[in-house]
C-alpha cells in the first residue's frame, strides 16, 4: 500500500516526507548497476538519512553530503524513520 509504513517503520525514501530523518535499513536495487550507484554515494544500511526535497528530483542528506537522484533510484532506498 503505498504511503504505508510497516509494523518496522521502514518505507521507501519516495514515501518519506520531507525534513523527516532516518536511517537507511536497506536497498532494493533493480539490477547491479543501480545498486552500483547506491553504494558509491554511501546509500548503505545504517548511514543516518534526511529527504530535503522530492520535486523535481529527490534530494536528501547522507552524512554532510546532498544528492539528487531521480524517483527510481530513490525507490531502490528504505528508510527506518526516526521516532
């Protein structure tokens, strides 16, 4: 169900809502090259997480460092929102 949050708090980085901070709890990359790209921005389990923006890419905060990448990329992202 989309815009749901599991009984874990884990949703896709699409889904998180804007300024909310998390960690990411895993990635669901679609093939090898994508999870490439997850892994050479520091997307991994555990690094702390906040989405800064979703139009007109998604942009979030890993660490000090910002990045845009489109919405299917941004799918490929779980987050376990902070409470």
């Amino acid at each position: 169900m989309p815009g749901a949050i599991d009984h874990e708090g884990i949703v896709s980085l699409v889904e998180l809502k804007i300024k909310k901070k998390g960690k990411v709890a895993y990635l669901r990359a679609k093939d090898r090259h994508q999870m490439q790209k997850l892994i050479a921005i520091g997307a991994l389990p555990g690094t702390a997480i906040v989405l800064l923006q979703k139009f007109p890419s998604y942009v979030f905060e890993l660490g000090h460092s910002q990045f845009a990448v489109d919405k299917e990329l941004a799918q490929a992202i779980f987050v376990k929102v902070n409470k």
